[in-house]
C-alpha cells in the first residue's frame, strides 16, 4: 500500500470467508478470501453481477451474516465473530446500512415518526421526548423531508421519499461508516441523481466514509473514489476509479466494463462483446491472491500469471500515450 | 409560422420544494380502515346484531330467569309437560316441564364461555409459543417433534380420555378442548413467523439494534392481526360445534350443565314427537356459529391493510 500510506485505514477486511450451509455436506462459499482496506472519508465501491457476493460481503461487515473465517477490523477492532454486548453496540452505533428496497426496508405498519426514531429509541441517544421530535424533525429536514410526515405510513410516499427515509433513519444514528447496498437500483432513474447528491452532501457533512455496493458502473464511476471487482465470491480486481476505468486489467474487469451500454449507436452496434469465461480465460482460482501490479492497483492472480499482466500494462501505458 | 407567444414558453418554477413533497391524501389511520371497511359490509353489521343479541340475551337471561336444570318444579305435573311453543313457553316446556326458552339461553351461555375461554387460550399461547418458535432454532428442534407427535393424534381422542379421566366439569371440558389445539395455532404462527422475519425491514431493525422482542412486538405482530383474526374467527364456532359434538356422543359437560350439546343429545329421540325440542338448539347453535364466523372472518379481512386501499 504505498501510495496510501498516509491515509487512516478505517475498516480493514482480512481473508473473509463466508460459507452457507444446509447441512455438513452441502457448503457454499459466498465470499473467499476477501481482503480490502476502506480509508476514513472515501467512498469504496464493490461491484460484481448478481449472486458475486457483494451483499454478502456488506452483511458480514454489519453482522447480519457470521463469518466461517477471516477478520474484520473496524478502527483496528475486530467485530465479526462472537462479540461482547457492548462491542456490538458499538457496531451499530458506527456501522449503518441503506438499503436496496425502500418499499421492503420500511415497516409498512408504523408511522415514519417510529422508522426513524427506533434507533433512537434503542440507544436513548435523547434526552426526553422535545428532544427526540427535534432531532426526527432535523433528520427529515436534511433529506428534504417535511415534519408533517412523520404521522404517515411508508406506503404513502413515493420510492425516492421512501429511500430518503431510509438514509434518514440511518444519519440519525450519527455513524462514522455507511453501507449502501444498491440504494438506488430500485429507483426511478429521474430520482437516482436525487439521492445520489443526498449521500454526497453528508458525506461532505459530516466526513462519512461510505462502502457503495452496485452493478451499475456509470454511477459508480461518478460516484466512488476507489472500486473493487468481485466475481464469483472473489475480489478480482481493486483500483482508483479512475484507473479501473482507463486500464482495466483483469479479464472480468473488461468484460464488466464492456457491458456499460455506449450513448452511441454506430459504437453499439459495432462493439464485439466478450464475456468472461473462467475456464477458458484459465485464470487463477483457488492458488492465487491479490497482488499490486501497479501502485494502488491490485489484481487477483497466480505467481505465473504476473509476468502476463505485466505485459497487459505495459501495451496499455504504450497505447495511451 | 407564426411569431411564439411569450405565454406560451415555459417558465422557470420558483416555488418552493418542500410543496412538492407534501402528500396530498388524508392521514391514514389503521384501525379507522379496518372499521370503514368492516362497516361496509352489510351482512357483516347484520350478523355482529345478530350475534350480539344471542350473546346479551345468553348473558342475562339466565340472571333473570334463574334456570337450574336440577331445579324441576314441574317434574310431576304432566299437564306442564311437552307444550309447545306459544305465547307464554316462547320455546315450549321440556320433558321435565320446564321452559325450553331458559334452557336453551343457559345452554347458549354455557357453550359461549366454553368456546371463548378455549379460544382464548388457544390463542394466547399459540401465538406466544409460535413466536418463540418462529424465531429460535432450538426451540424449533423439539416443538416440531411436539407437533408431530400432537397432530397425529386425533384430538378427539384425547379430549375423550381426558374427559373421563378428569371429570366432565366446564372447566374440565375447556382444558380438554384446549390443550392441544395451541399447537396447531402455535405452528400456524411459527410459519407465518418464518416467512416474514428475514424480510428486508427486519434486517434494517436489527442493524438499528431493535431486540428481538421488540421486533416481535413492533414488526412482526402487527403484520400478523389479520392473521390472527382469522384463526380466531375459525376457533370460535368450531369449539362450539366441537362441545356440542362431545356432549351429543355423551363424554362432554355432566348432566347438571346446561348446554347446547347436551340438550341436543338429551333431546334427539323426540325428534319425530316433539321436533321443537330438538331443532331449536340445533339452530341456535348454527345461528352462533355462523353469525360468529362471518363477524370473524369479515374484520379479519378488514384488518388487513391490502384490503384499506379505496
């Protein structure tokens, strides 16, 4: 890591391993070997299609999924595995998620004035109940919300009010970290800029650090300062987002990228699309790691497939320039 | 082409944005729909009077009337015997001489308090049990045997032996009624429990730490009313018609209870003499169990909220 050096590690992933099982025989590892670093006040993105275990990952973190190996630090604290009752407190009192359905994460039978203050209520971050309006009122205030509507059901708002909702009950908690799981992929694509800006003006707030999960490259792009790729329960490739968008390396990574429709038809329809195939790609699988092939930028591999990387960067600086 | 209009362009909106947040329909409130919805049915509202009257004249009658059916003052004047129905004997006088009209409303309370208090317990430990059961995966190890083993048992065995065993009082029937009948609501809920503890919203509580409890209490109980009501409105008339059953094949309430069963079963060889004694029981025991079941099932439809949209 050198070219982060400087910067504070927040949460930092050491060889994660969470498996699924039915019963002794049947074992499905969801996530293997996952290994990142989230730095204090960027925005770290994990994409992957559908079933690589981006929710998963996301799940672990916020303990919502035991994890069958590997650590989990939070501001150098482990806090996956067992727990005390006060550590856990603690992760939840910093970890909060938003999630993908606003019309499912919501309780559909109680007043938005009770979503959004149960993490109040659980906490007694109040002092009486003056206090609890005011801050229900401020938090509705910074999504854009009116206080009128804390005596609505969710089932009367719209997707785009009903997410801000969501990301209120989770800012009212004052975290220092916050998962996003897809928080826009459920919505209208007029108010996906909406909500977007929303998360952005906390994260310039209140310095919040955010762990953005999505397969939608655009927004990612626009959105994230740096981008790990996971396929197949593996992160295969992680980089500036910048980087990762200019000099893909990884197989997955290109056809990943490849996939983002052009604005273009002429583009379009002349784009030859290649989709990855783990067996005939013959890339590593279960001997490899991650490795940094360049600085800041680390691809999943075999020791023997280094020198053939190698050789990708390098024809791609030469074509850049 | 002609010159364009300056009202015909677009203007930038200057209002404000919080209006375009402002919803517009009225405040909704959960248990006014689950009334505005129950009261528009009109059958509903017929059978809720029908059944409110049995269940007030059930209640007082008796208070007024006294009836005892040991006390059989005319047990040796025939002439008071089997008259039929008429302006005084409203029901007509049984076969001990004694009015049918109280004997029957005596009975109607006897079968009311069995049902309901049955139904209470039934549901109050069933839905207790089958929360716990619902969440917790220990307790599920050793309920689903308890289940296995209860549900292949008929039920009127064990109220049967039970009966025998422990007397035919009315608080005996009760818990022969309901000692078993809990753990098929129990496994009721724990269904419903599974299908919806792992939804998105309970997720979110859990990561906003909500204890388990109170995510019984706030997410998961509200969603299941009309699910509950639904099997309340089912338990009712079928332990009605469950104790006249065991009254009429003779292992229900003893013969100093008044009760629909028992008079039903008492008076089922005058079927041809003298039909009234016989077929009125009968249909006051349909009327509450009908009345009852579409009370039930109608504000078990009106509580669920899918049903509030106009």
């Amino acid at each position: 890591m050198s070219v982060n050096n400087e910067k504070e590690v927040l949460l930092d992933v050491k060889h994660l391993e969470v498996t699924f099982s039915n019963s002794k025989k049947h074992v499905f590892k969801a996530v293997k070997d996952a290994n990142f670093q989230i730095y204090k006040g960027e925005t770290f993105a994990l994409v992957g299609e559908s079933g690589s275990g981006k929710t998963t990952i996301a799940r672990a973190i916020i303990r919502l999924n035991d994890t069958s190996d590997g650590e989990i630090l939070f501001r150098g604290k482990k806090i996956n595995g067992k727990l005390s009752k006060e550590d856990k407190k603690w992760v939840q009192r910093n970890i909060q998620m938003i999630f993908q359905d606003p019309a499912a994460s919501l309780n559909e039978r109680a007043t938005i004035d009770y979503c959004i203050s149960e993490g109040l209520y659980n906490f007694h971050l109040y002092t009486d109940e003056a206090d609890r309006q005011k801050k229900v009122d401020l938090a509705l205030d910074s999504v854009g919300l009116l206080p009128e509507h804390k005596s609505r059901y969710p089932h009367e708002f719209s997707g785009g009010q009903r997410q801000r909702v969501g990301i209120a009950r989770a800012m009212i908690m004052e975290p220092e970290f916050i998962i996003a799981d897809e928080p826009i992929s459920a919505l209208d694509v007029s108010i996906r800029a909406q909500v977007l800006n929303l998360m952005n003006k906390f994260k310039e707030e209140r310095g919040l650090t955010y762990m953005f999960i999505a397969h939608d490259l655009s927004v990612v792009r626009y959105f994230a300062d740096r981008i790990a790729v996971i396929h197949n329960g593996r992160i295969v490739e992680v980089a500036p987002s910048n980087e990762l968008f200019h000099f893909p390396i990884h197989p997955y990574t290109r056809s990943l990228l490849q996939a983002v429709p052009m604005p273009d038809p002429e583009i379009e329809k002349a784009k030859e699309l290649k989709p990855y195939d783990q067996e005939k790609e013959n890339k590593a699988d279960e001997t490899g790691s991650l490795q940094e092939i360049k600085p800041g930028h680390f691809i999943f591999m075999a020791e023997n497939e280094r020198e053939e990387y190698e050789a990708i960067v390098k024809e791609m600086e030469k074509t850049a320039k | 082409m002609s010159e364009l209009n300056k009202d015909d362009l677009f203007t930038i909106d200057l209002s404000d944005d919080s209006e375009s947040e402002h919803i517009a329909a009225p405040q909704y409130s959960y248990w006014r729909s689950v009334f505005r919805k129950f009261f528009s049915s009109k059958l509903a509202i017929f059978m809720m009077i029908l059944s409110g009257i049995v269940i007030l004249l059930a209640i007082f009658q008796p208070m007024i009337s006294g009836y005892d059916p040991n006390v059989t003052p005319n047990i040796n004047r025939p002439e008071m015997k089997y008259i039929r129905p008429n302006a005084t004997y409203w029901f007509g006088t049984d076969d001990v001489g004694n009015s049918l009209f109280d004997a029957v409303w005596k009975g109607t309370a006897t079968s009311l308090f069995v049902s309901f208090m049955a139904t209470a317990i039934t549901t109050v430990l069933g839905v207790a049990v089958g929360m716990w059961w619902g969440f917790s995966k220990r307790v599920d190890t050793v309920m689903i045997e308890v289940y296995n083993i209860v549900s292949n048992i008929p039920a009127t065995l064990i109220a049967m032996i039970l009966v025998y065993a422990i007397g035919g009082g009315v608080w005996q029937i009760i818990f022969a009624l309901s000692v078993t009948s809990w753990v098929s609501t129990a496994y009721f809920i724990r269904v419903q429990v599974m299908i919806i503890r792992d939804r998105e919203y309970n997720l979110a509580s859990r990561c906003l730490g909500t204890p388990t409890w109170k995510i019984i209490t706030h997410n998961i109980l509200p969603y299941l009313i009309s699910v509950i009501m639904t099997s309340v409105s089912r338990d009712v008339p079928s332990f009605i018609s469950y104790e006249v059953f065991l009254s009429f094949i003779g292992v229900g309430l003893g013969q100093q209870y008044a009760s629909l069963g028992r008079m039903i079963q008492q008076y089922s060889p005058y079927m041809t003499s003298t039909p009234y004694l016989f077929w009125i029981p009968v249909a006051i025991s349909a009327l509450i169990s009908v009345s009852l079941y579409i009370v039930g099932q109608t504000l078990a439809d009106a509580s669920d909220p899918r049903t509030h949209m106009i």
